[in-house]
C-alpha cells in the first residue's frame, strides 16, 4: 500500500490532482454510466429501511433491493460483499491518504490530507454497494472519534479508519475495540502517549471507560480509571525509525510502541480483576479483554446503535442487542441484523438527517456525479459536519436538536446543487424529477426540472429520513 | 461533556418526533435565563494589563517602566488628558479607557486584575489555547471549546439559527463543539442565494400555521425564514444607533454595531464572539499615546458606542474583554514589553460593577513570580464564572 518518500515527490503532480479534482478520469467513467432516470419511490416501508441502511435511497438501490428481495438484500449488506465500481476504486486510488504510510503523509500538508479524507469519505458514503458497511464506518469513526486537527491526527487517521475502522466495522467489536487501543492516532488524541508512570494521564482510561466501551454509567469509579491508566502507561506512538539486522520486523516510526520504562510495573486491581505486577504490556491488554467482555459494554453499545437506527430508546430491543453482543463475543452483524428487522426500525419517528447523511442523501437521490472535492466539503463545513473536525471525543452527536437548525444552509445546499453551482458536482438532466405541466422547450424545460429538484431536496420531508 | 451527553440521550428519549411548542418548550434540558446576551471580546496578542489598570501607588511600577509608565492621576507634569485615571487610592485606567470610567462609576463595569491561566508557557498558541478551550493550561488534553460546552449543556428547541455567531475569520476555538455556530464577516452573510422563486417555495413549505403542529425542522425553517427577512429588512448599513451613539469605523466597531442591531431585533441571539488582534507589544508599545494606547481608544470608543446605543438593554447583556496573558512588569530594551502571565478582564452590563474584583498580589520584589511578571492569582474561570453565572447558571459547570 506505501510507496516511498521519493515515489511521493514524483507523484506530487497526482497529489494535485487528486487534491484539486479526486480523479477526473474516474468522473468522466461515471458521467459515461447510464442513469437511471428519477422517479418516485415505490412504497414507504422499502423507502424507510433503505434510508436507515443506506445513506438515503436511491433509484439504483431500490432497483438492487427489488432484484434480492428483502432478506437476500440484507444478508448480502451484512456481508458487504457486493463489488464496488470500478469508478470509486479509480476515484479512491487518487488518493494519497489512502496509498501512504502517516509518517510519509507528513511531508504533505495537514489541509490536503484532510482534504482528502474527507473526499474518501463523501465518495464511499455516496457511491459504494455495500451502504450498510458506510453507515457503520461512520457509526464506529465517531464512537472512537479523533480530532484531525489535534496534533498529528490528520496524518494518523487513515491508517485507523482503514486497518482498524473499515476492516471490522462488520466485524468484531472486540478485535476493533483492542486494535483501537494500539492506534497511533488514538494514543496521541487522547494523551496516552504521555501517560507514564511518574505522570499518569487518565484521558484516554476514562474515555476508554466511559465512551469506548462501559459506558458513562457502566459500574466503574475513579479509582478503576486510574487504574487502567496505570495499565496503559508506557503505551506511546514510536517515534524513531530503527533499521537493523538484528531486529526484524524493523522498528517502524509512527507504530504503537511499548516503552517499559515508563511503565507502571506494579500490581493493579480494575473492575473486580486482580492484575499482578510484572505484567508489562499484557496489563492493558488485560484491561482491554475486561472492558470488552465486561455486561455494560454490551449495554452501552446496544443503547448507541439502536438509537443511531431507529432515532430513539427501546429498552427491549436493546435487551436483544446486548444479548446478541454477549452470545456472539461482539459480533457487530449479529447485532444489527436485529435492528434491521426490528418493528422499532420500521415504525419509529422519522430521523433528522444529520449534514452528512443529507449531503449523501442529496447527491444519491439525484444521481449525481462529483468528484467528493473542496467545494461540495465547504457545504459540509457550513451545515457543521466536517468529516473528522469534531474535537470531542463523544463524536458528532446524533439528537435531532444540534441539526435542527442547519436549514439555511441546507436550502443553500439544495440550490446549489440542483442548480448546478457547485464544482465538481453536477447532475444530468434525466436524473431530475420530471414536470408535468408543459412549460417550453430546451432551457426552460431544463430549469424548471432543477427547480422541481431544489424544492425536493430543501422540503422538510427530505430533512428526515 | 459526559453528563451533557448523558442529559441529552435521556432527554431523547422522551423526545416524540412531534409536540406542540407548549409541550416543548417544558422539557428544556437545563434551565437557562432568557433574554441575555454574552458578549465576548478576546484581544489576541496579550495586552498589557498593567497599562490598562494602572498600580499607580506602588513605585514598582514607575520604577520599572522608565518610558511606558502612565503618569498618576494627579501628576501635575504633563497635561490632563495623558494622566491615567483615578478608580480608587491604588489603581487608575489608561487615558485611552477614559470613556468607560463612567459605566465604571454608575456600575455597569468591573475590572479584575492579575487575571490568567495555568499555562506557564508564555506562548500565545498555549496560552490562548486554553482560554478559549477553558482549560487549565495549553497542554490539558480538553479539546473543546468552553463557549461550546455551555451551548452543548443548555439547548432548547426555542434555540434560534442566530443563536451563536461569531464574527471572526475561522471559528474561534471557544466554540468548537458548538451545534451549529455562524461565523461571519458581516450579518450580512446570514442570506440565501437564490432567485424568489425558490425563496417562496420555501416559504409555502415552512410558514407554520398555529392551528398545526409541526417537526423541529418546520419550526426552525419558519425561524430561519423570519430571521432572513429580519436581518434583510434591518440592512445592517443602514441600522441607526441610538442614543447618539457612534461606532468608529473599524473592523471591531462594525461588529459590535451588528452585534447591536441583533440584540435589538430580538432574533434570539445567546452568544457573540468577537476578536481583535495587535496588542503583542514587544517593540514601541507606547504610553499614553503609542500602539497599545491607540488599541486602547479603539475598544474604549467601541464599548462605550455599544453601550450607549443599547441603553436600557445594557442590563440584559454581558459584555467580557478578555486576553490570552499580560505583559512582564519590566519594560524591554525596545520600548515594548514581552510575555507576561497576568492581565485585565473587563465586564461590562449585567454585572457587579463599580469596584475591582478578585485579589491583587503586588509588584514588588518578592511578589513577582520567577520571571518577573505580575502572579495570575484571579484564575480567568473562577471570574468568569463569577461575572456570568447569575445570568447563566450552567457556567458553573463547564470546566475542565
């Protein structure tokens, strides 16, 4: 996946382009895609768990949907087996964030790469098959959210997202959570790496706690936090670069290191387990196996992931979830297929779709072509969901109140986007909703389509999903 | 932050999608004094206290400022206009705030000095840093802003699209975090650009009728709808202040004539950020005139401008001066003064006024700390809890 610093610097041409337009080749293939012209959705119930499942529907998805049938079409966004387009991979392989290596990224600027996983994630959220398997990135990027603009998180995030994030949000909890508590950028985020043992720094053993997996009310105390904080001192992020033919693999700068001298090698005791001294590295190891396995973990996650589905509280279907956590040892598809199915899901007040959610919805009901670039990001910036800019480690929150009052710039965005305003981002002329009153020829015909689209897009139906 | 998330889950829950603004409006998640505006203006450098708020009793202070001193308020050597002006037996303000000494004397100003962090830095990053984040020092890992958390903990449905705004080029870090905040040059920004077609779509989809219940969103497009015609009516350059007052022409000035024109269009304005850089001294700082009095005169002839116009509604606002630290009490070879810890906050409005708060530790030899600057024993939280809690109780609860 890396290439060398010297690969890079060749490549600098690429890095702008794919800073200034994330591919243009990769567009020109999607422009040459046959669309599939607007039309209505068939009914409500099939329009509501698509819209849970996916990032908003679409024509393209409710055709998919219909082809499977309901239950193969949930299996198969379970599994996340569908093939991505040959256009996203293009569009994604311009991307240096996702080809480097952190500490090679550093030699680019912090904005540009940024930018671009910003760009990865529009992308992803808007155009891959296996829109389950986004909307569960998102869930977990935020449930372990970082601040990319917090020390070196930009430069670290990628590894994360795609090693750690990506690779299990599917997957197992347990190995997520535990990769998690290696992540050169949660280390750094949250302070780890200056948790030592003549200073400990309990920030990132209470949010591991408190937001990772307890859970605020979780049946832990202070004293358990500075306990798992003592267990994780000496967990840093290398900051050397050691080649040596005794030592193999080499010593990679910008991996997880284990200092022990700055270790706290005495015993602990966290959460009812005895952790005798000695342990080294195996004492948050430990932790980690404790918290993850531990009843409330699974209550806490349970709670979250109903919530983000169905916009509210069930206290029965979070009994079911938990269940399945504890059955399963964190098997998150066995906690979502409940969901999915759930009455709750599918009968439940609708959601207020968060700027993210509509932005992606925007693009993917009018089929639209972009290029995930700067300026669609800017619309984000304005409606508040810059991807990976929320400084707090609870991630961005998911009540309807923080979102409610985005509505002028999500009318901004409507007409903008409708109206062809925003660069790298356009729409074909079938994809628009079609008139049925007889209003001129050429132009006019075409305006009064856009027209149709930005009252779609900006009504308040469209706010919710 | 753990508890407002806590708050606000639990609220969810017993949040149905649809209620009547009657219901709504008794399930407010922490109870918030209504119409009350805070102001906040953050002067970005460090300015230097000890000019502002002038120890003029103690010989300390001249004895270490050969060229920056201010004259004493009696000093019969130089004209009336650059003698510093006399609050009580100890302290005098710089000539330049000479138009706030009123609002001092009828209360609705307070002063504290020897304000700052924990931050030992001395850098303007570090320091600025953690007052805007609410944070100890530079290096605590909060990395919220403290204006945020307060949103964060106390919002409502009645919460407006004007509810936060901050006039700034990038968001000031005080607000990261915060739902949904405006950062604008000018109000003006606040508008949709689109051709009135569209603007009477909308109008015709969000325009709430009383007899119907409507969604949050509804509420919010209807608010949103009222502000831009509002704000569009107002035509903020042609907005007539009151009282006779008048705003200088600058940046700042302009900004706090809008902030004005809001608070008097009752369009639900909470909070106001505003900035204004220039005030790191290090090189021909000047006294009674020079760089740091000229910057003086511009927030002492805005504030006074704001003030006046508002007249009345000074009570319901809360206007904070704020800088990240102040200077060395010992003037440099350049006729400046470097980093310091300690400097002046100033609270205008509904505030305890007329009397310096906080503790006052001295310039003498062997009250200086290690370095040789001014000790921050007023801790910049502790007063701003203690300046904006009566108005906004919740303060109390957002530090880290």
């Amino acid at each position: 996946m890396s290439i060398s610093r010297r690969d890079a610097i060749l490549l600098g041409g690429a890095a702008a382009l794919a800073a200034s337009g994330c591919g243009r080749v990769a567009t020109e293939v999607r422009r040459h895609k046959k669309t599939e012209p607007w039309r209505e959705p068939s009914d409500p119930k099939t329009t509501r768990l698509l819209d849970r499942m996916t990032f908003g529907w679409s024509a393209d998805e409710e055709a998919t949907f219909s082809a499977l049938g309901k239950t193969a079409y949930i299996e198969r966004q379970l599994k996340a087996d569908f093939e991505e387009p040959i256009d996203l991979t293009f569009q994604l392989s311009n991307l240096d964030c996702l080809r480097m290596q952190a500490v090679e990224l550093m030699d680019i600027q912090r904005e540009t790469v940024i930018l671009e996983l910003q760009c990865a994630a529009i992308l992803r959220a808007t155009y891959s098959p296996n829109q389950l398997k986004e909307r569960m990135v998102d869930f977990w990027s935020n449930h372990f959210n970082i601040y990319s603009e917090k020390k070196d998180g930009a430069f670290f995030k990628s590894t994360e997202e795609e090693e750690i994030i990506r690779e299990n949000a599917l997957g197992s909890f347990h190995v997520m959570a535990t990769k998690m508590s290696k992540s050169p950028a949660m280390l750094m985020y949250l302070d780890n790496e200056q948790n030592v043992k003549e200073h400990p720094n309990e920030n990132y053993a209470r949010e591991l706690l408190e937001l990772h997996t307890l859970g605020i009310y979780g049946g832990y105390t202070q004293k358990d936090i500075q306990e798992v904080a003592r267990c994780l001192t000496g967990w840093k992020v290398e900051d050397r670069h050691i080649l040596s033919q005794h030592q193999f693999p080499p010593v990679a700068q910008g991996t997880f290191r284990f200092d022990k001298d700055a270790h706290d090698d005495g015993a602990k005791f966290v959460l009812g387990h005895a952790i005798p001294a000695g342990g080294g590295v195996t004492d948050g190891e430990r932790v980690l196996a404790i918290a993850v396995n531990h009843p409330s973990t699974a209550k806490h996650l349970a709670k979250k992931l109903v919530l983000f589905f169905t916009g509210s509280r069930s206290e029965s279907l979070e009994a079911r979830v938990a269940g399945a956590y504890a059955s399963s040892q964190g098997n998150i598809t066995e906690m979502v297929q409940p969901i999915l199915l759930s009455d709750e899901l599918m009968k439940g007040e609708p959601i207020v779709r968060r700027p993210f959610d509509f932005v992606c919805a925007s693009l993917r009901r009018a089929a639209a072509i972009t290029d995930g670039g700067p300026d669609i990001q800017r619309y984000l910036r304005k409606l508040g969901q810059p991807i990976y800019e929320w400084p707090m480690p609870d991630g961005y929150p998911v009540d309807q109140f923080s979102w409610a009052n985005t509505v002028l710039p999500r009318w901004q965005f409507s007409y903008d986007l409708s109206f062809g305003k925003i660069a790298g981002t356009t729409i074909k002329a079938e994809a628009m909703p079609l008139i049925s009153k007889i209003v001129g020829e050429g132009s006019g015909l075409t305006k009064e389509r856009m027209r149709l689209l930005a009252n779609h897009l900006s009504a308040p139906e469209f706010q919710y999903m | 932050m753990s508890r407002r998330s806590a708050l606000k889950l639990g609220a969810m829950g017993l949040v149905p999608w649809l209620l009547s603004s009657s219901a709504l409006s008794q399930i407010r998640i922490d109870s918030k004094q209504s119409g009350h505006t805070l102001v906040v203006l953050f002067l970005r450098g460090g300015s230097d206290g000890l000019n502002m708020l002038v120890p003029y009793a103690e010989d300390a202070y001249f004895r270490a400022r050969p060229s920056l001193a201010i004259p004493k308020p009696n000093d019969l050597t130089v004209q009336e206009q650059y003698r510093s002006v006399k609050i009580n037996d100890h302290f005098a303000l710089h000539p330049s705030l000479r138009p706030l000494k009123k609002w001092y004397d009828q209360g609705s100003m307070a002063l504290v000095h020897a304000v700052g962090s924990q931050d030992m830095t001395r850098s303007h990053f570090e320091a600025m840093s953690a007052m805007e984040r609410g944070a100890p020092n530079g290096i605590s890992g909060e990395p919220s802003g403290w204006l945020a958390r307060y949103l964060n903990k106390t919002q409502s449905n009645e919460d407006t699209p004007l509810r936060v705004v901050a006039w700034a080029n990038t968001m000031p870090d005080s607000l990261r975090g915060a739902p949904s905040p405006m950062v604008v040059q000018s109000i003006s920004d606040f508008k949709l650009d689109a051709d009135p077609e569209f603007l009477q779509m909308l109008k015709d989809q969000y325009s709430t009728h009383e007899s119907q219940t409507k969604s949050l969103i509804h509420n919010a497009g209807a608010q949103t709808l009222q502000a831009l015609s509002k704000i569009e009516r107002l035509a903020p350059k042609n907005y007539q202040p009151a009282g006779g007052a008048v705003y200088p022409t600058t940046y700042l000035g302009q900004g706090f004539r809008e902030v004005a024109s809001l608070l008097k269009s009752d369009l639900g304005l909470e909070i106001a950020c505003l900035e204004d850089t220039g005030w790191d001294s290090h090189f021909a700082q000047g006294g009674t005139v020079g760089i740091h009095a000229n910057n003086l005169d511009s927030v002492a002839t805005t504030v006074n401008a704001f003030l006046t116009d508002l007249g009345p509604r000074t009570k319901e606002i809360t206007l904070i001066v704020m800088t990240e630290f102040g200077r060395r009490v010992e003037e440099n070879a350049r006729l400046g003064t470097d980093h310091g810890r300690a400097s002046v906050m100033m609270a205008f409005g509904a505030v305890d006024g007329g009397k310096i708060h906080g503790d006052w530790p001295g310039i003498e030899k062997g009250q200086l700390d290690e370095v040789g600057d001014l000790k921050p024993v007023n801790d910049y939280r502790k007063m701003l809890t203690q300046f904006l809690v009566p108005k906004m109780p919740e303060i109390a609860n957002i530090w880290v």
